[in-house]
C-alpha cells in the first residue's frame, strides 16, 4: 500500500479492519536518516510543525548541553521531548516535508491511524481549539474518477451528521481541500472489540452482553432516525478506556430517505456489501433492500463471537461463508462455552434466525432481551491493552479525566446516563411522550450512582404506597427529606382578646349610632 507524504495526503481510510491505533506505533518501522543534520532541519522548519521560537529555544538548549546530535538522535530528542510524533519523524527521515496541514491549515496531522480500500484515517490536532479529531480522507483519486465512492463518502458525512448517540462516533464537519475531501469526527481512545477478544480470548457471559446491549442503544437510535448500519462487526466497535462502546464507520449506511430516490440501489448496485462472517442473509443477496433486522444478525454474529472467540463460521472461503449465511446453522453458543446460560443461548440464536422475521424486530426488543445477563459489574478495560499515547499526543489530548480507576463499568455510569441524556429506545420514547408503559417509567426513572455502585430498572411500587420513589437493585430507597411538622398557629389566648376587642368597637358604634 502506499503511503506517500509528499505534497499533499496521497492515498486514503477507516481504521475499523486495521490494527488498533495502539498498536499501530509498535508495528511502525523507523526508516534510516542519511540527511544531514542541516537538511533535516531546513525540512522541519518548512514544515511547520513545531513553532518557531519553540524549536529555536530547544535546539539552543542542545548547543548549551553540549551540542546537537546526529540526525537519528536528533528526531529521538525531538519526539521524546514532545515536539513531534514519530509518524512525522519518519516522514522527515525521508525527506517529506509538506502535507501535515489540512483544512487551510486548520488541522495539524499527528498520526495515521489507519488505511483502506477508499482513504486513510489521521489522528490529527485543531490548531485552534487544541482539539483531538480523527480525519477521514477520502482517496483524492476516488474523488476524481469514482462518482460511487464519493457518494457513499458524503452519504456516510450525512448520516453521521444525523445521529447524535454516546454510542455512536460523532461526526463535527464534512471538509474540502482541493481535492481533498474529509470528515471531522470524534476521536475515541480504544480499542476495537475484535482486537480485544483477539488478545484476551472470548469474553465472560457479563462483559460480552453488556457491550452488546450498548451497541443495541445506539442501534436503536439510528434505526429510528431512518438508517441501517449494514456492517456492524467486532472490529467496527471500539471500546474507550471507560468502558463506553461506539458504533464506528457509517460508510455502508442504508437510509430511508435514499431508498426511497433509488440511490441505495444506485450504489448498491447489486454487489454484496459487509462482512462475510457477520451479513445477514438477505444482504448477501440483495443489500439495497434490507432494513434494522440485518443489524440484529450481524449483532447476534458479533456477540457471538465475544461470547465463543471465533465467528459463526471459522473455515472456509469468503463464497462459502455467504452460502452458509444462507443454508447452514452455526454451533450452538453454550456447545463451545458450556458456562453461557441457555437462556441467552436461545437469545443469540433468534438474532441470527435466517428468516428476519423469525428475529427480534427491533434493537431496543435486543436491549431488553439481553438486560437479564447484563447484572454485574462491569470494570473498564485493562488499562494494560491501551498504553499512554506518545507525548507530543497527550499534550494535545491535554488533562484527562480523572484517572482513578472505577470498581463499576459503565452499566450505572454510561448506559444509564447514555438513556437519560438522550434515550433512543421505543420505551424511552413512549417515556417522553407520557406513555405509562412500566417498563418505559422502568427505564426512564433510573438514576445515576457513584462509583462502585449500579442501577437497573426499579421495582415498580403500588399506588398510594409510601415508597413511591425509584429503587436501586438492592432495594434501598432514596433518603427522603425529614418532613416538617405544621407550623403552630397563634395562640388561643390572642385569638380571645382579639374577638373581645370587636365586639367592643361595635358596641361603642352602635351607642353613638342611637344618641
């Protein structure tokens, strides 16, 4: 693959198949420095990647130390001193020297975080706001010659636009630079849970249904808002450091309002588009007409493999695994971990029912299907699997959150919020719109707990009970306000005098009123 860096970006894309961005920067390979000490730093200057004065003032430092090291030592000195990125060092060792900047000089590139069939992906830098944003590059030669591509591109910017969910990877503008077309998004520190279950193995019953049941909320939401993602798969899914999971990569999206012009067809155009281990069958045949249940079976085909570590059909070629799409039953889920519940057993299975009327109808019908198995404390990820990025990286990133490690995952502290702050479920709608469904008032009356704590859906009280307030699972109520007694009214005494002190007046009047 190439990947130039002369003049502008050259080749382009999504970093969902490729290596997680951590690992990205152990994989690298140094390229030698054979320039000089001087050209190589004619070429950091002219590319304006660290300013000025800084650079000045650090290379005086050196002088005073006892003098600027050799080339190879000098770009070490420079990343270790957060400076630059060793994505730009190699770049420099090999004479590049333009191309960092995009957007009129808007986004300073740091790092690549990924490349594919269409563009690349960056981690890059808003020059103003200090921001971290990934870039995603469209193939400046796909957007000269491939109508296809660039329409799908600025489908997926429209798309992506739209939705607006914790669990699902936000994007901020849709860009032009010449012929450089890319999308802003938000960056997400993690890791994919195809890399996760690759390096750690299947996952336990609890962690496994908890991210699923978050890609089942965002899901949701993008089912409602008209679109179907048609290629969720593990290595689309990244989990943060907080245990959040985001639905990434938009760029097969189906969306009601396209279909209805034809365009899905139009770009569809009869190829088969996702992922063999994880398309639905009807996709496999016709994919430009499918709608959320082909997001329930590639959900199903995910969680299955969280929950066995291998996907529904491990042998074979890409034709013959859509063939067994079609035809052919997968090993049960329990047969391969006899410690998966048959209960969710028989879950996972309706999700990858070939006929997708014999599937859940619906992703918030998942959500709830899968709320049973998803009771425990879930931690965060391993800190271990997402190493501190680069320096020149966390000066950009700037202070994180606090970096106290929480004893809960993120069933009281995410999924809980998430519904709260923007719920995308049905029964959250009914919620809001008055609905008096107990399982919407379930869900929409969760409150948030402190570390270390968890929130499920209450138990529902009687009417007129004195305990009409949400409870958390271990049934403890909400510490009620002491009530106030009533206040005290005048005493009697006062009262007696004041109806006296009347009836006098009147008496005085009407004896005036007679004389």
């Amino acid at each position: 693959m190439n990947r130039s860096f002369g003049g502008r970006l050259s080749f382009a894309v999504w970093y969902a198949d490729t290596v997680p961005a951590h690992t990205v920067f152990a994989l690298r390979v140094r390229m030698p420095v054979s320039a000089s000490v001087s050209e190589l730093l004619d070429r950091l200057r002219k590319s304006r990647l660290v300013p000025v004065d800084r650079l000045e003032g650090f290379l005086a430092a050196l002088q005073t130390a006892g003098g600027i090291p050799d080339s190879a030592a000098l770009l070490d000195r420079l990343v270790a001193a957060g400076m630059i990125t060793r994505f730009h060092a190699d770049k420099l060792a090999a004479g590049k020297y333009k191309g960092f900047q995009l957007g009129d000089d808007r986004y300073l590139i740091l790092d690549q975080l990924g490349a594919g069939g269409m563009g690349q992906v960056f981690l890059a830098e808003h020059a103003q706001m200090r921001r971290l944003v990934a870039l995603k590059v469209l193939d400046p030669r796909a957007f000269e010659n491939d109508p296809v591509a660039r329409e799908r591109f600025l489908r997926e910017a429209r798309a992506a636009g739209t939705l607006d969910h914790p669990n699902i990877v936000r994007v901020y503008d849709l860009c032009q630079d010449g012929k450089i077309l890319f999308l802003v998004m938000e960056y997400v520190e993690g890791l994919s849970l195809q890399a996760l279950v690759s390096h750690n193995g299947p996952l336990d019953v609890a962690t496994a249904c908890h991210y699923a049941r978050q890609v089942a909320f965002g899901l949701a939401h993008a089912h409602e808002m008209g679109f179907v993602h048609r290629d969720i798969k593990p290595a689309n899914l990244i989990l943060e450091r907080t245990g959040l999971v985001k639905v990434l990569d938009l760029g097969l999206v189906w969306s009601e309002a396209d279909a209805a012009t034809g365009l899905t067809r139009q770009l569809d155009n009869k190829s088969i588009l996702g992922t063999a281990d994880y398309v639905a069958p009807e996709q496999a045949v016709d994919s430009s007409t499918v709608d959320a249940r082909a997001d329930i079976y590639s959900l199903g085909a995910t969680l299955y493999f969280l929950l066995a570590g291998r996907p529904l059909f491990p042998e074979g070629r890409t034709a013959q695994k859509l063939v067994w799409q079609q035809i052919k039953e997968p090993v049960p889920v329990d047969r391969l971990r006899p410690e998966v519940p048959p209960d969710l057993a028989a879950v996972v299975h309706r999700m990858l029912k070939k006929r997708p009327s014999d599937r859940y109808a619906t992703a918030a019908e998942v959500f709830e299907a899968l709320d049973p198995f998803d009771r425990a404390d879930v931690p965060p990820p391993d800190p271990a699997l997402l190493p501190e990025p680069p320096l020149r990286v966390a000066l950009a990133r700037g202070p994180g959150p606090n970096p106290t490690p929480r004893t809960s995952g993120s069933t009281s502290q995410i999924l809980v919020a998430a519904m709260r702050t923007g719920g995308s479920s049905a029964k959250i709608k009914n919620e809001r719109d008055g609905s008096t469904d107990s399982d919407s008032a379930q869900i929409a009356v969760v409150a948030v707990t402190p570390p270390g704590g968890r929130v499920a859906p209450p138990a529902q009280t009687e009417a007129g009970s004195d305990d009409d307030t949400a409870r958390t699972p271990d049934r403890r109520t909400a510490p009620r306000a002491p009530e106030r007694p009533p206040p005290a009214g005048p005493p009697a005494l006062l009262i007696s005098l004041s109806v006296a002190l009347v009836l006098a007046l009147m008496g005085i009047v009407l004896l005036l009123l007679r004389k």
